[in-house]
C-alpha cells in the first residue's frame, strides 16, 4: 500500500466506485462454489429427513437421503462435504466404541457419498462426543477430560474412516498430540494421500449451541469444554496450535468459530500461508437465519456478505451450513 495519498481532488476514493464494472474491475476478493464445505447432519433409518428447531433450513438426513444430497452438492461444483452424526442415548457407551465400528453412520454415509457423488471430496469429524455417554470430546476419568487415553481412541477412529474412503479427516477434539499420532498411523497403514483438516484454533464458545441439538449432544453434555477447548479471550496462542499442527502432519488448518474470530483467521494466514478453513458455526448460522425470518435482515444478502467476509480475511474456504443456498446464487 502507497502511504503518501495525492490529497483532494487528485484523489478521489468514489470514483472507482461509481459503476458496477468499476466496481467489479477493481474487487479485491470474491466467493466462489470453490470455496464451500457443506456440514451435513446424518441420522440412522431409510429415506427420511428430519428438520433442526434452531436451524431453520437444516436437516438430519438417513445415509441414503445423504447419497442424494451430495449427488446434489456435485451438481452444484461443491468440492466437499462434512458428515455429522446423530446418535441417541442408545449409541452413547463409557468406552466410546462405536466411534471407530467400520459401519457406524459417518462410515455408512463416507461410502454412499463416494458411490454416489465420486467428485466430491469426504470430509470426517474425529472426536468422541458422538459416542460418549456424557457428550465430551475425550474420556472423563474423575471428572478429568484425559488426553493420551483419548488420542489413543482418536486413532482408531481415524483410521476407520479413512478405510471407509474418507478424503479429509477432521480432528475437532483439541487433545494435544492427536494430530501427530494420527498422522503416523495414515503413514503406517499406507493411507499416504489422505488429508488432514485440522480444527487447529477451535474455541470453547457459546455460537455451537444449535449443533449440539441436531447431533443429539445437548442432553448427553456434562459441564462445558473449556479444558480443551481454547479460551475465547486468546489469540496468541492460535498461532502456537498452528505451528504445532503443521509440525505433526496436518495439511490445512481451521479457525471455529468463525465470524466471531476473524482477526485469528488474518493472523493464522498472514503468519503461516497455509490453507486456512473458518467454520461459520451452528449459531451464526441460525442468527442469521432468525433475523431473516423476522424480516429484520435480507437474508440472501447478510449470508452472502457474511461468506465474503472470510475470504477477506483470508481464509481459502469456509464449512458454512449456507453452502448449498450459497452455491444456487453463485451458479447464477
Ligand atoms: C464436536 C463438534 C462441535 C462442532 C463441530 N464438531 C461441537 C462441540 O465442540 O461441542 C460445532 C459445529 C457447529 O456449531 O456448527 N467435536
């Protein structure tokens, strides 16, 4: 940037803007379908859906309603999609074992979705919050959220979904080490292109409400995250957890939530240049959404400023709830 400005009228900031070719001339950032990742919330059953309360639009979809929905988001240029389960008290044990069962539901939905929608790239969610009997990320000894324990499992959890096809794990857990021990066992059974997504910089925050609803989570939860999860009040230590997970293997980094957080997704990029993912949360998400269902807010504009937003600050991509609604508007 030129610090010394001609003053007035040599320079005058408006007329750039004066028409849509001008403005469009000199944008300095764009979306495009390139940079969607769509969060899809799967359910057990046949050819059913379900709707989510507090996300208006969103729905709980079983493994072959998933199927469809990719062969979709395929047609529509969407690169990716990430699969979440919904699982009940029933599924939910103290040793979290259906986490890693080659057929439970994230597994079922890895292999329809590639059948079905080959284009497009699988993406996981790796923690055990869906699986265990108090809907935390890790095992709880006396009240203590373990680590090494838990990355122990995360492995076995990793390592069945990239059998099942999985094009891009994705560690949401924030154990420490978790990504290096992951990283490892890939090499080490031969899954040398599978990906790597970290939630690097995920935050302990109030915005996942909502999801914890569609995933079946907000009974089972017992206290909150903030032993794992970062404390909202850093920013400096966003950085620390990208070094190190790019020192143990990752190959993109995430930054959760995501509107609320902007300034760390500018940090990370600037000070790394890697590929850098923001997750537009469940709770963005539905406060957009209830705005515009009360008429308050235009709702195709505020989703589509607000996807903009990441890219200006400089993320690569963004895993938004939008992304389908998103994409029908960007293919015109
Ligand atoms: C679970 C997980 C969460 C989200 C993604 N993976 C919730 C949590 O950490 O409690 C939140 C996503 C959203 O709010 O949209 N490991």
């Amino acid at each position: 940037m030129n610090p010394t400005v001609a003053p007035f009228p040599a320079t005058r900031l408006r007329r750039m803007r004066q028409s849509p070719a001008l403005r469009a001339l000199s944008r300095q950032n764009t979306l495009t379908v390139d940079d969607l990742i769509w969060p899809v919330f799967v359910m057990d059953g046949k050819d059913a859906e379900t709707p989510i309360a507090s996300m208006p639009g969103v729905v709980r979809r079983t493994v072959d309603r998933v199927a469809l929905a990719a062969k979709e988001a395929q047609a529509l240029g969407i690169p990716a999609i990430c699969i979440f389960p919904y699982t009940g008290m029933e599924a939910r044990t103290e040793d979290c074992a259906m986490a890693w069962d080659p057929d439970n539901l994230t597994n079922q939905a890895i292999r329809a979705i590639k059948q079905a929608a080959p284009d497009i790239a699988v993406m996981t969610d790796i923690a055990l919050d869906p699986y265990n009997i108090n809907g935390h990320d890790g095992f709880v000894e006396n009240g203590e959220i373990v680590n090494d324990r838990t990355v122990e499992a995360l492995v076995k959890m990793a390592l069945a979904q990239a059998d099942a096809g999985a094009d891009i794990l994705g560690p949401s857990d924030m154990m420490d080490g978790r990504i290096g021990a992951i990283r490892t066992a890939l090499e080490a059974e031969g899954h040398h292109n599978v990906t790597i997504l970290s939630y690097t910089a995920k935050y302990a925050s109030a915005f996942y409400g909502p999801f914890r609803d569609a995933v079946g989570a907000s009974s089972a939860l017992t206290g909150d995250k903030k032993t794992y999860q970062m404390d909202p009040g850093n920013s400096d230590e966003a950085l620390r957890l990208v070094a190190r997970d790019l020192a143990e293997g990752a190959d993109m980094v995430m930054v959760k939530p995501g509107m609320p957080y902007l300034d760390i997704c500018r940090r990370v990029k600037d000070t790394f240049g890697v590929p850098t993912y923001a997750y537009q949360v469940s709770g963005e998400y539905a406060m957009l959404q209830a705005a515009a269902q009360n008429g308050w807010l235009d709702g195709e504009k505020v989703m589509m400023e607000s996807l903009l937003a990441f890219k200006r600050a400089g993320c690569d991509g963004i895993l938004t709830y939008f992304a389908p609604e998103a994409a029908r508007i960007l293919n015109g």
